[in-house]
C-alpha cells in the first residue's frame, strides 16, 4: 500500500534539509506534497518548490471552492501567515497505484491528512533536536536572510513548545522519534530504513 510520510518537528529541526535528501534519493521514489503558505518568501525559495506562495485573494478561492484539507494562521510580528494543505485528487489517484509521497507538516496537518487520506496511508516521521541546538540552527538560517526576523523567529520558537507539547504528540499516535541533535547522516539513514520498511 502506498504512503504518504510527513516530516513533522519544531522548526530548526531540519525538516527541509531532510525533506531535500529524502526526495533526492532515487532508491526511495518519493513524490513531494507541495504546502502552501501566505507568508514571504525567503531568500533561496521557489514558488512550487518550498510552497506555493499565494496572497489572500488565492487563499479566499481556495476555502470557497472547499479545497483546504487544513490551515493554520500564525499571528506573526509581520502579521497573520497562513500554512494550507490542499486537496489534490491525482496524489489519490497515485496512491491507488503504489506512489509514496513526503510532505513537510505539523502535528495538526498529519491528523487531518490521515482523516482525509486515511489512517494506513499516512505515516509520522517525528524529528527531534534539543532546544538549545534548534535555536542555534534557527539563528543561523535567520542571519542568512536579507532582512532577518528575529523576533518571528524568537515567536516561533516559543509557539513550538506549545504546540508540539507531549500530549498533543500522544494524542496524534506518534510514538516513533528520530534525533537528530547529534549525527545529520546517522539520523537520515535512520529516517531512509523506516521507509523502506513501511
């Protein structure tokens, strides 16, 4: 049976350095679910790539035509952003003829996917770094930008304890955990071994 595996962690956790390695790896024939977002892009991102960036007007047409899976606003210090997992009725199709896929998504967008895809089909692959680490790699990425946004970054951080608690991980059945505050590679062949196996 075909999976959708979903990248799941608080930022600074290296989902998107992950999300890149796992879909590059032709062994493991991975399809992307491309999210959207209203947010900036950042420097290096591309439209379709990271996200579909789309403005108010697109995210209006898209809850009007009941296209949204789920949507999460943030209250930003820039303002609302809203994160979005769209219907798309070809990924339902692939499944049916055995095409994995990997998406990068929260605790909220893996318990809507599995209602809307289906319990089997979508699986949790947790990542897990300690917080001093996280806040020094979200740093890093900050300093890259053109214009940092500490304090979202500083906001983010501390949203991410809450909405990552324990409870809301046990609540979602995720029980599985791949760390990755130590070893990059260690954890990624970890992470490449799961899927294989599901």
């Amino acid at each position: 049976m075909a999976k959708i595996f979903v990248l799941i962690g608080k930022s600074g956790s290296g989902k998107d350095s992950f999300f890149e390695e796992l879909i590059n790896d032709g062994s493991l024939n991975l399809n992307k679910i491309v999210g959207y977002t209203t947010r900036p892009k950042r420097v290096h991102e591309e439209n379709g790539r990271e996200y579909f960036f789309i403005d108010e007007d697109e995210l209006g047409r898209l809850r009007r035509d009941s296209m949204i899976i789920e949507e999460r606003c943030y209250h930003t210090v820039h303002g609302d952003w809203y994160y979005l997992t769209v219907k798309d009725e070809e990924i339902k199709k692939a499944l049916k003829e055995s095409n994995d896929y990997l998406y990068i998504g929260t605790i909220e967008s893996f318990r809507q996917m599995k209602e809307y895809y289906g319990n089997e089909t979508v699986v949790p692959l947790y990542i897990e770094v300690e917080d001093g680490i996280r806040l020094e790699r979200a740093l890093i990425r900050e300093r890259k930008q053109e214009n940092p946004k500490y304090a979202e970054m500083c906001r983010r951080f501390l949203a991410d304890c809450s909405d990552f608690s324990e409870e809301k991980i046990e609540e979602a059945g995720i029980s599985k955990r791949f760390d990755n505050s130590g070893s990059k590679e260690s954890c990624l062949k970890e992470l490449r071994e799961y899927i294989r196996m599901n």
